[in-house]
C-alpha cells in the first residue's frame, strides 16, 4: 500500500495541492480501519438520492404511450424529448464535476436534488412539446450531478476494498427507483391522469434535501471541496485527457451505459407497443427488467469482496465480475429475436443484471483515475456517455417506428465486448 501511496504521490507531483495529498493520506489511512456506520448510513442517503432521480426520470417512459398520444408525437419524435434530456445532463456533467470537487458535495448534492425535483414536478405542467422538452431539458441540469456526487462521496469516505460494495448499494437505486416507478406512476395515471405522476414524484425531493442536510452536518470536513482556478483546472483537464485509461474507460461510458438509458427510457414502451402488453401490464412488468438491475449492482460487489477474501488480488477479482457482466449482457441478443414475450422478459433481465455489474465496476475504475479529482473524471466520462446516446435516442424511436427493435439488441448484447477489451487494456496505467 505504502508502494502505491508513494507512485500516486509522484504522479500527482505536477499539480500539487493540500487537499490532493490530504485525499491520498485518508485514504492510507481508512484503507487500514474499519469503516463507521455512520459512514453506512451516509451511504444510504446516497441509495435515496439515486432513488428519487431515477423515480422522476422514469415517469416519462412509464407514460410515454399517454404522452405520443395527447401530443401526436411519432416515437422518433418522442427519442428527441428523450434527447433534450440527455444533452443537458451530459454537458452538464462535463462541467458539473469540477463544481463537486471545488465546493463538495456536502452542498452541490442537495442543490442539484432540489432543482431536478422541481423540473419534474414542472414537467406535469407542460401544455405543448417545447415545455416539455425545456422541463425535461432543466431535470438533465439537476440531475447531472447525481453520480459525480455519490461517487466523490464514496471515494472521500471509503477504502479502496469497500468501494465496489458502496458504489453497488448507491448505483442500485436506479434500479430500486425503477422498481418503484411503475407501481406509483401507474396507479397515480390510472385514477388521476399522467400529469399527477410528474407532479407527485417530483414533491418527493425536497424531503430528501432536508434530511441530506441534517444527517450530514457533521461531515463538513470530510465532505467539503477545495477550490480549482481556472487555469490549473485547464491542466487538469488536459491531463485527465491525455491518460489512455480514460479514453478505454470512455468506451464504457458510450456503450454500457448507452444500453443502461436504453433500458430505462424505452422498455416500458418496448413492452407495450412491440410485444403486445396493455398500459398497466407493461408498466409492472417492467419491474422485473429493473429488479434485475437492482440485484447485479449488489451481486458484483458481493463477488468481488468473496473473490478477494479467497486471496485474489482486486483488479483481477473485478476483471472476473467484468468477463461474467458481458456474458450476461449478451443475452440481449436472444431477448430480440425471439418470438415468446416472456422469453423476451427474461433475457432482459438477466441483460439488466449484466449491465448494471458491468457499470459498477466501471465506477471503481473511474475512482482509481485521479484520486483527488473524481468529480471531473466521472463528470468528463458520464458527458460523453450522455451527449452519445442523445444523439442516438431520435434513432433508436425511428428503428421502433419501423419495427427493427432488434438491431438496438443486437448492439446492446454485442458492443459491451468491445468496452470489455478496452478496460482490460487501458487500466494497465492503474494496475497496482
């Protein structure tokens, strides 16, 4: 450990700071103690936060069919609301990263949840497509910061050995929101109407906000930013840029988690317009493509933690769980050829459960990045990943306007591959 401390030190030695080496000290440190349950609990405001933001972001599929409908949109026109979102949420990361590292996310966690919050409560307001999509443009705004966020937050208060496992229970919101989303949304739409589902989720954030305020007041130390001036963050960025790591790490932020939106924006509607489910069927059923989502985030942690206490070191236990999350993935390819719905249903679970191990490994690997700066390197990352799949979303509604869903699956169950081969190559530079 003290050989890897030393080589980080001196890799970072170009741009020296206090708070960089006071990061790369605590983690020494806590790498050698146990972690508190306070920590734990931190971290389950961490599940919650992840919680409500797939919750509000998810409304929009489970009503879609309701919205094509009322506004007279084609599906392709439907992607480009999709898009709007998107494309705010991943210029936003680009740039949100470096507010999470200057000013922490201690406050820029519970400002970002009370602004996406709100842009969903708004949503349920929207009287014509250009609100709709400037709502769902401002949710990609607040929402952007989410991940940036949690993970600076596990990266300050974890050692590197429960990182996975934090990162796991906090990631596996997404799935939990999911789960919960088609419940709530369904029966609010049924005996209210799609706009109360906007409405009413929407409300939730700001009990959250309080509660994140409260609970970690006394973590201001631990949680706080130190500030990056322009010019050095320019360096920064630049160096960032120049690490071949990052742009094998990039590969994953395009592909996987491009098949992570997929199956959060369309399957609801997947279900009901390409395999025959009515409005409320498809919406629950969706549940179990979400459950198994939820279940691979905490699966992959819980292999990785069981494949180190056998003596394996950590990078290769996590090149084990990566090699198990793309098999799984490929089940997608069945998933759109097969004639039998539920067939169907169940090879997109299990594509559920491999995207979401895949992912949380891929947030260990942006941790490892740059120790003292992993909000600009999730933020960079999750940018791209974002900003590439907005340009997709227009023509993954026109593939479903012409019924040729099968090629998003054929992609989805094939090019995780490609992402795969690029971490075993580019995390060469993080290789203890």
């Amino acid at each position: 450990m003290e050989r890897i401390l030393t080589k980080r030190r001196a890799d970072s030695s170009k741009y020296p700071s206090g708070r960089q080496v006071r990061d790369l000290t605590n983690e020494f440190h806590e790498s050698t103690s146990r972690v508190s349950s306070r920590t734990w609990w931190i971290c389950g405001f961490l599940f919650l936060a992840t919680v409500l933001n797939y919750l509000d972001r998810q409304v929009l599929s489970l009503t879609a069919d309701k919205i094509i409908g009322e506004f007279g949109l084609t599906k392709e026109g439907f992607g480009k609301i999709i898009a709007a979102f998107r494309y705010s949420y991943g210029i936003v990361q680009i740039f949100g990263g470096f507010l999470v590292d200057t000013h922490g996310p201690r406050i820029t966690y519970p400002a970002a949840g009370g602004l996406w919050s709100l842009a969903g409560l708004l949503t349920g307001l929207s009287s014509s497509v250009a609100m709709l999509s400037s709502f769902r443009f401002l949710l990609g705004v607040g929402e952007a910061f989410n991940w940036p966020c949690a993970l600076k937050v596990t990266q300050s208060l974890l050692p590197p050995k429960d990182r996975p496992l934090a990162n796991g229970i906090f990631n596996s919101g997404a799935a939990v929101g999911a789960l919960l989303a088609p419940l709530i949304v369904t029966l609010v739409t049924v005996y209210y109407g799609w706009r109360a589902a906007f409405v009413i989720t929407g409300a939730l954030g700001g009990l959250w906000v309080v509660g994140w305020l409260w609970y970690t007041r006394g973590s201001g130390d631990e949680l706080k930013g130190a500030a990056l001036p322009f010019g050095p963050a320019l360096r920064l960025t630049g160096r960032i840029l120049g690490m071949r790591a990052f742009w094998m790490l990039a590969v994953s932020a395009i592909v996987v988690n491009s098949a992570n939106f997929y199956l959060a924006d369309w399957i609801p509607l997947y279900l009901k317009s390409s395999r025959g489910f009515a409005f409320a069927a498809g919406n629950i059923l969706s549940i179990a493509v979400y459950a198994g989502i939820s279940s691979g985030n905490i699966l992959v942690g819980l292999f990785v933690r069981n494949l180190v206490g056998k003596g394996l070191p950590v990078y290769l236990a996590k090149r084990r769980a990566l090699l198990v999350s793309c098999v799984f993935m490929s089940m997608a390819v069945p998933a759109g050829f097969t004639p039998y719905r539920y067939l169907a249903l169940v090879c997109l679970v299990l594509t559920g459960a491999g995207v979401a191990g895949f992912l949380v490994l891929y947030f260990t690997f942006v941790q490892d990045l740059d120790l003292a700066h992993v909000g600009v390197t999730s933020g960079l990352l999750g940018g791209l990943g974002n900003l590439a799949y907005g340009l997709c979303s227009p023509y993954i509604g026109r593939l479903s306007d012409i019924h040729e869903t099968f090629l998003i699956f054929i992609f989805i169950g094939l090019l995780p591959w490609l992402a795969f081969f690029a971490i075993l190559w580019g995390i060469r530079e993080m290789k203890p």
